[in-house]
C-alpha cells in the first residue's frame, strides 16, 4: 500500500460527500478563474505593448492637452523613427446601439503607420486619407452600429457639442489578439477645422513614437521631457506599457476589489476542502489508530491525510478548469468580445490564470488538510483504537 492508492481509495469510500466536494471547489475554481480572467483581460494591452513604441502625454495628467507643434519637436528627436498623435474624442451612438465607443481623432498621414497592429486595404488607407469626413472603424465596431464601406454615419461626444456625420471609408481588422476592435478613427484636422472643436484647436492628447532601438527607450523618453522642460506644457514620456497602464491607474480601486474578493473565494475554498477532510479524519480515528498498532508511524499517517486532501483539491481543481474552459472560453469569452469589445477585445482565460486556479486548488487541498493531518498523527494509539464512530 502506498500514500497515493491509500488516498485515492479513500475520497470514494463516501462518494456523495466527496462529489459534492469536487463540485463546491470547482464552482469556486470557476468563479475564481472568471474575476482572474476579467483582470488579465484588463491588463492584456500593457501585457502584449510593442518595446518599440513610447507615448508622451501632459506631465499633470493624461486628459491634460498639448500644443500639436510638440509633434515636429518630437520626430527630431534623435532615434525616433516616426511618430503619431491623436486626441481622445469620446464617442456615443445617438441610436442606442451601443452606448459608448472608443473614438479617435488622428494623424491621417502618420497613425497606421506608427500603430501597425491594425490591418487596412490600402485601397481603403488611400481613400480615407483623400477624404476630411472619412472613418475608419474596427470589424465589430461595424458590426454594431451595422454599417460597411461607403455608408453614412453620425456619432456623438461628451466633449464636443452636437451630431458628427462621417462617411466610413475602412474597416480595420486586428493583427495581434488584444488589438482593440471597437474603435471609432477619423481625421484630426477635421476636428480642428470645425467651429465646434475651437476650444482645443491646435491641440492633441498625446504623441506615439516608433524608435529605431528599444533598449534606448529611457534615454529617449529622458530627452523628450527635457525638451519640453522648460515650456508651458511639460510632458509625461513612458514606455507603451506603462502608458497603458496609465489609462488603467484610473480603475485601479476596481482591480484591488477584485483581488481582495478572489482572496475570499480562495479562502472559501479552503474551508470547503477542511470541513470535508476534518470528517473523513474523524471518521477513521479508529482506523489510524489500527495501522500506528501495527508499526506506521506518524508521519504515514500524515502522508495519508495530506494525500487524500490534495487529491480532492486537485480533482477539484480540474473539473474547475474544464468548466473554465467550456464556459469563459467557449461561450462567455466570444459574447464578452462581441458586446463589450471596446472594453475587452480579447476575453479567454490565459494559461496563467489556469495554471493559478489549478495551483491555488491544490494548495487549499494541502492546507486544509495540515491541522487534521497533524492532529490524526498526535494521537495516541490506545485513545484512537478506543474511539469507533
């Protein structure tokens, strides 16, 4: 007899508890998975940023505008490639079909070429940049507010009064998973050159650079900000990744949350997995007490418990993960991405966080079953064997 045939014959010997068991952690897997995948997901552009690309935003504050002449100041600086800009224009369907969109007023002759994860038929480029009212929008942005090529389009902004007609000339597709596909982009100048964007006239929210060499990221981020140390409007210099997370820091109490709410579904878990194994242990008191008699020591009978408790967590663990699978990646990933895309352009749970759930499942099976593990091998022979329940 060895620990893991001695535990596994164990967990079947009171099926319905053990089943009940299994289901209750991987309903927690499940829901634990889920929250991980909603911050992965958050997090998926700052995660997968090109190490080519550092922003420059205002120095006070990433909704702060700087002067659009910053731009040439910009692509003179030595190592930097090219470089883009757009202003964030805050987009809303007058029609209700969806409720709130990314929406972009950019650098017609710069942005595709800076932001190449995006995939557009030249034919479409060339168009688009020949014509002011001219947008370009993501495939299931299209697919939303049900539009193609050629078709008239009016959109709305929380910051600029009024209706907003556009002719879509493009629909972009993603080169790279988490490439945001709700995107609303259109030509800056046009922006500008209406009355009704003269309060911000000439301005821009930030400025992406392509770079020749990534490992002088920070030398060249330094000497863009020392550039415009001296001027009215200081900027902010970072790496595409931290500029991501930026936008991020303004949800930030929302992600601490959900962690603190997945540390609870953890603990939960664990409380699940010891109630189960406190009863199994106190069920074969008489037991344990029967092979310490015949010459096991305590430290089988140790081996013995924790076995049994990481074999039902792990089994737990698993069924977890195939519910993980069917169900965030096979049915809610896809509904997320195609409701909610703007937010989550790609909603699967990554191998990490499967890798997490299946770890944490385990470890919860490992500690639950410590403090009984420990007092099954504390036990005298004598009171053990007294003991039949």
């Amino acid at each position: 007899m060895n620990l893991m045939t001695y535990a596994r014959r164990n967990i079947f010997r009171r099926r319905g508890r053990t089943i009940l068991t299994v289901l209750g952690v991987a309903l927690t897997i499940l829901i634990f998975s889920g929250m991980r995948t909603v911050v992965a997901a958050w997090e998926a552009g700052a995660e997968e940023a090109r190490a080519d690309r550092i922003a420059s935003r205002h120095k006070n504050s990433i909704v702060m505008l700087l002067p659009k002449r910053y731009v040439d100041d910009v692509r003179a600086v030595p190592g930097v490639d090219s470089a883009t800009y757009a202003v964030w224009f805050g987009s809303k369907d007058p029609k209700k079909r969806t409720e709130f969109f990314a929406g972009f007023a950019v650098d017609h002759e710069s942005w595709f070429q800076v932001m190449d994860e995006f995939e557009l038929a030249p034919a479409a480029l060339e168009e688009w940049k020949r014509t002011p009212n001219g947008a370009v929008l993501g495939d299931l942005l299209a697919k939303t507010l049900e539009v193609k090529v050629g078709d008239r389009v009016t959109i709305q902004s929380d910051i600029y009064p009024g209706d907003w007609e556009f002719v879509v000339k493009g629909i972009y597709k993603p080169l790279r998973k988490t490439a945001d596909r709700n995107s609303f982009i259109f030509r800056w100048d046009f922006l500008n050159n209406d009355p009704r964007g003269d309060v911000m006239r000439d301005q821009i929210g930030w400025v992406l650079s392509r770079i020749k060499d990534p490992t002088q990221s920070a030398a060249i981020s330094k000497q863009i900000d020392t550039m415009f140390d001296q001027r009215d409007d200081q900027t902010l210099t970072q790496s595409e990744r931290a500029f991501q997370l930026g936008w991020l820091g303004m949800f930030s109490s929302l992600l601490k949350a959900f962690d603190i709410v997945t540390l609870i579904i953890l603990l939960v878990m664990a409380l699940i997995l010891a109630n189960t194994i406190a009863m199994a242990v106190r069920e074969r008191t008489h037991e344990y007490g029967v092979l310490r008699a015949i010459g096991f020591q305590p430290g089988h009978i140790v081996g013995f418990v924790l076995g049994e408790a990481l074999l039902v967590g792990a089994l737990g663990g698993l069924v977890g993960i195939v519910f993980t699978v069917l169900l965030i990646n096979g049915v809610i990933g896809p509904a997320v991405e195609d409701g909610m895309g703007a937010w989550f352009p790609y909603f699967r749970a990554p191998f990490k966080v499967i890798a997490m759930a299946f770890g944490a499942a385990t470890l919860a099976g490992v500690l639950a079953g410590a403090y009984p593990a420990w007092q099954a091998s504390r036990r005298k022979v004598t009171d053990a064997l007294r003991r039949i329940d």
